[in-house]
C-alpha cells in the first residue's frame, strides 16, 4: 500500500509518499510560495539526486498537481501512474471538539475542517485547500485527516477547562487543545516499544523541543495533560512566542503601547520567546554559541527555557503519580545533548541518571541515554510525524 502524505501551510506543501509494506519514504519533497512570484519545488526520490522546479503556482490545485507529476515523471518519478497512489493523509491543525481521532474524510469531516478556521485561521484553510485539490486531482482515491489536536481529546475538563465563566466554554469552546498531537503519539508509542512494554501500562512524559515546543503527559497511551492551550502560544518558552504570562500583562502592553489586540497578539508569537528574551536569535542553535563566547542574556534564554521544561515535568509527574520515561524529541529534543543535560540534571528525585557518554553521542537515531539500573528511563526519540499519519490512514482505509 502507498500513503501519499500531504501538509498545507498557507504558502508551502510539504509531502511524503510512503511505501506502508516497508514503511519506507519513496519520495519527499517541499513546494514554497505558493501564490508568491518565486514558487518552486524541491522534489527529493529515494536514493536519487533532488529536483528543482520553478513554476507558476497561483493556488494549492496548482501545486498538487506539481507534485503528482513529478511523483509519476519519467525521469525522476517514483511510481509509475497516480494509480498506484492508494490513500492520502492530510495533517489537519485543528479539529476543536468535533473530531477525536483521524477520520475517512467526507462532506462532514470537511464542514468540520471549515468551522474549526477561526480556531486555526493560519492552517485550516490551507488544509482544507489541499484536501480540496487531491479531490479535484485524483478523484475516488481515499483521502484521511489527522488531526494535530485530535490525540489530545482524551483529556479530562480539569485539563483543559480554564478558570473563565463556563457559560463562555459552552459559547465559543474557549478551553486547551494542545498541539503537536501526531508527533506526542508517535514517540509515546515508539517509546513503549523501546522499553518492551505494552503502552497501556506505561505512564510518560513526551517533549516536544523546537522553535516550536510542548510538553504532553500520557497515562497509558492517552494524553491527560499539555502545556498548549487554546492556541500554540500558551505553555513553555519558544523561539519567538512568549509561552506561559500573567494575562493582565496584555492590556498593560497594549495601554503602554497603543496597540490594537491583533498586534500585541503578533507581539507575542513573533517577537517574544528566546529572541526577544536574548536579542540575539529564535535558533538555539544561536543562542548556545552566543552563550559559549559569554552572551549573558543569550544564557538567561536558555536558563529560563530549561528552567520552564523542568517545571512542566515536575507538574506532570504528579499528575501521573510518577513516571516510566520521559521523551526528547524534534529538532532541539533530539539534536541538543547540553539542553537535555540541563534539564534531567535536578531530576534525580524521579529515577532520573542519564549516561553522558551516550548523550553526547546520539544523533539522528533513538537512544535510550540512561545509565544501566535508572528507574526513569530518558529517551531520545526522532519524530517521525509523516510515519504516523500515514499509519493511521492505511488503518483507516483498511477499515472501510
């Protein structure tokens, strides 16, 4: 079986074909500026050299259809007709509390996608944009949503209801979401495997580190508690948003600033976080060289990021009534060996003792970087979020 796997961003198309009997990638490959002068694709065949293509893409139909041309091209194609494509899985941001879990789409699902827009106005309509271009392009060929809230569904209210009148809950579902779901499952089920035990008995701690990042609690495979809320910005430190803050601190801004809702909201998710915090860089990878040559406010970013991390595991691990493993992936969980150091250095109080060696030295692959006999065991796993939707689009078109 073959999953094509597509993620809409508003001006990119990221895109996978996965062979599902080997779980192998046949292609990848990334469209930009999708209605921008300058649109171009970046196709990258298994074993084979990158192609470069520049054409005009006014629209998602116009870009869904450069990448099933070159999946199929003669020259650098990997399949030999659009046929051989059986299923496609489409990241969807956000489901609200109408979807729980990835779904065969229909006309339903796709209204459900439609009112979920001002929850997701950045996402949202470019998913539903490249849902709606597969079906023009490849009629009758399955199409699956996976959706980056639906694993978090399992949360009970005391999770995810905040402390506003519930009549607003009830008026405008104003409650925590969290995000980042599909990569939270896929390394809480790979960590269960890594362990040798069933998931159902295992109580874990997923972080999701990047410029981008949450914490997720999961109780026997279901995510009880994360750190994003009613939108991403909420919970830990990140690049450039401002994380967890006393909300009285928005109308202080805005008073001092004069400034509409809209910017101090663009405020807070693009000026803030490391960068505003260091003035030197969102990349951590910035900021740790800055810190190395004596940056001091480069060092107080990072202080106050793992600081944050340190923190949400604690809380969560009370929540859980301990913990088996805690998970470091995305880019900053599974490439920074000081970040994760930092963090599980004070967690000694949890079974926490990492090997330094093995921590130093993992790259790219999954590690379990605790020494022989911790009670807690620290995990290194590379997400692998295109895997993830397209297993759980060939379990569902195998369903029907």
């Amino acid at each position: 079986m073959k999953v094509l796997v597509i993620n809409c961003g508003s001006s990119s198309l990221k895109y996978q074909l996965m062979d599902m009997d080997t779980k192998n990638s046949l292609a990848k490959g990334l469209v930009e500026r999708i209605g921008l002068p300058g649109a171009m694709l970046t196709h990258r065949p298994k074993d084979s050299e990158k192609e470069v293509i520049t054409a005009e893409l006014p629209d998602h139909v116009a870009a869904i259809k450069l990448v099933l041309e070159a999946i199929v091209d003669p020259e650098f194609g990997v399949i030999n007709s659009l046929a051989d494509i059986d299923a496609v899985g489409h990241r969807v941001l956000h489901g609200g509390e109408k979807v729980s879990g990835s779904v065969l789409i229909d006309d339903a699902v796709k209204q459900a996608i439609e009112e979920c827009i001002e929850l997701g106005p950045l996402h949202n309509p470019a998913n539903l944009a490249g849902i709606l271009a597969c079906e023009k392009m490849i009629p009758g060929t399955p199409q699956v949503a996976v959706f980056d809230t639906a694993f978090h569904q399992s949360m009970p209210p005391e999770s995810y209801l905040y402390g506003i009148p519930y009549e607003l809950y009830e008026k405008y579902k104003i409650r925590r979401y969290g995000f980042h779901g599909t990569s939270h499952k896929y390394v809480s089920q790979r960590a269960a495997g890594m362990l040798g035990k069933r998931i159902e008995k295992l109580k874990l701690i997923s972080c999701h580190l990047g410029n981008g990042s949450s914490i997720t609690a999961i109780k026997y495979g279901k995510s009880v508690e994360t750190s994003m809320g009613f939108t991403p910005l909420e919970g830990l430190m990140m690049g450039t948003r401002s994380g967890d803050l006393d909300p009285s601190i928005v109308s202080f801004i805005m008073n001092k600033e004069k400034w509409s809702g809209d910017q101090v909201n663009d405020f807070l998710n693009k000026r803030c976080g490391v960068l505003g915090l260091s003035g030197v860089s969102s990349d951590f990878r910035d900021l740790q060289k800055a810190a190395e040559e004596g940056n001091v406010r480069a060092q107080l970013a990072l202080d106050v990021f793992v600081h944050d991390v340190k923190k949400y595991i604690g809380a969560y691990a009370a929540l859980l009534d301990g913990v088996d493993g805690i998970i470091f992936t995305a880019g900053l969980g599974e490439n920074s060996p000081l970040i994760r150091s930092s963090i599980c250095e004070t967690l000694g109080y949890l079974g926490v003792n990492i090997d330094e060696e093995k921590n130093t030295t993992v790259r790219g692959q999954e590690m379990d970087i605790s020494k022989w006999g911790a009670k807690c065991r620290v995990l290194v796993i590379p997400t692998n979020e295109e895997l993830m939707i397209a297993l759980d689009t060939k379990e569902i078109v195998n369903q029907e």
